[in-house]
C-alpha cells in the first residue's frame, strides 16, 4: 500500500496502521514537530496586511478614497474564506477605482505600520542565512515599499499589480498573478521550492489564504498580532500574538 507523506512537517514516520484491516491513518503534526520545522527552514514566506504590518492596505486605500466602510466588510468576508479571493479584490477595486496618483499619495501620506517585532524577526532569520518572501494579495507598489524597510529584496515580493492607463486612470489588475487568485499564495511555494529547491517552507499569516498554502509549505503559522481571525485560529496548529513568540524560538537553538 503506496505512504502519503504529511506535507505540513517534515516527519518520517506519518503514517499508522490499524491492526485489523491495515487502513492507514495521517499522524497529525505536533507542535513540537512545526516548531522544529520554523527552527530549520530554508525560507520563511510572510503575509503581508495585518501580518507585517498592522492594516489592510486595500482598506487603507478605500479610506483614502472615500469608500472604506464597504471596502472593510468585503475584505473581512475575504479573510474569512467565505467568498473566493479573485472575487472580492474584483469587487473591491471596482468600487475603489484608484488612480496612480491616488495609490502614490497613500504611501507617501499614510505610509504602512510594521507590526512590532517583524524587523527583528527578519533581521534574526536574515543572519541566520534564511531566505524572506513577502507574498501578498495586496498591491505590489505597497508592499515594494515595506520590503524596502525590512531589508528584502523586491525580487522577494509576490504581489499583485495595478494597472492604469496613460492618464493614470484605473484600468484594472493583473489577473494571470497567481496571488490574484485563491490559493494562489501555495503556487508561489511551489514555485519557490522548484527554482530554490528549498526544503523547508514557512508560511506566516493572518487570513484563510495564507493557511492555504499549507501544503505546499511545511509549516503554517496562524497569526493574530493585529485581527483575529476565527477560522484560522481555530483550525491552525500553532497560533501566535507577536512575534517576539517566535524570535524566542530562534534563540533557543
């Protein structure tokens, strides 16, 4: 009888057998085991809105262009997996709208708040010689712009993109991005683990997308440093409130 591997840790024995008619049963990862896999990845791939920093940039934007409230509620059905992801940014910006004046103005006005305690996360892992990915379904130019404070390349960010037209106009967004889709968070893994041949992958996040991609990362981390949401923290294995929770982890080692 072919073994399937249990793809949320990297565990030799993930399988057991019931004597009496040999059906096999996936050993579910302990905490212990997740932990072990954070301690020893090869990358670490974070979320980006109410993860590395404390809001939504999508929200911020339709703050900032007067529809925010509809926005919000959109994007908290969103997180919470009940609509698909394509779905909502569609209907989001189709309400939004932004021009690329717009979209500049935000970041240089209201530039994104770092969570506390990333910049020391990422600092510890980049001296530990690990690999940092942004991968958001926010908008490049944002999280260009946070990648830039926490030392990581932009080459490191997999967002989605905006598209204006020559008089900076709203014209729509990059569709084929694959973080323009649901689960389009664990084909960036996938992809990062095919041309880095990494054999460890994190993924740390607050929202259903992020907890996704888990296969094909090794190892989710549910995060609700910033907004709890009830779907994630229930179902994820290992949940934290700060990062300082897993920078003590590191120390450890």
């Amino acid at each position: 009888m072919a073994q399937h591997r249990v793809q949320c840790a990297d565990i030799q024995n993930d399988l057991i057998f019931l004597s009496h008619n040999r059906k096999p049963i996936k050993r579910m990862s302990s905490l212990m085991e997740l932990k072990e896999v954070f301690q020893n990845a090869d990358a670490v791939c974070f979320d980006v809105d109410s993860t590395v920093i404390k809001e939504e940039g999508i929200d911020e934007l339709a703050k900032f262009c007067g529809v925010g409230d509809a926005v919000a509620e959109m994007t908290r059905r969103a997180m919470g997996g009940t609509v698909t992801f394509k779905a909502a940014l569609t209907a989001r910006l189709g309400l939004i709208r932004p021009s690329y004046e717009q979209v500049q103005k935000l970041i240089s006005e209201h530039p994104p708040q770092l969570t506390p305690g990333i910049r020391e996360l990422v600092n510890r892992l980049h001296q530990r010689g690990v690999q940092v990915f942004l991968i958001s379904g926010g908008f490049q130019s944002i999280v260009e712009h946070v990648a830039l404070q926490l030392n990581i390349p932009t080459a490191n960010v997999f967002a989605n993109r905006l598209k204006f037209y020559f008089n900076g106009e709203y014209a729509g967004f990059d569709e084929t991005q694959p973080t323009a889709e649901s689960g389009g968070k664990g084909q960036v893994i996938s992809y990062l683990k095919e041309q880095f041949q990494f054999k460890k992958v994190v993924m740390i996040g607050d929202g259903a997308t992020d907890m996704e991609a888990c296969p094909p990362a090794d190892c989710f981390i549910g995060f609700g440093g910033n907004v709890v949401r009830k779907q994630v923290k229930e179902k994820a294995k290992w949940y934290i409130t700060h990062f300082d929770e897993l920078l003590k982890e590191l120390e450890e080692r």
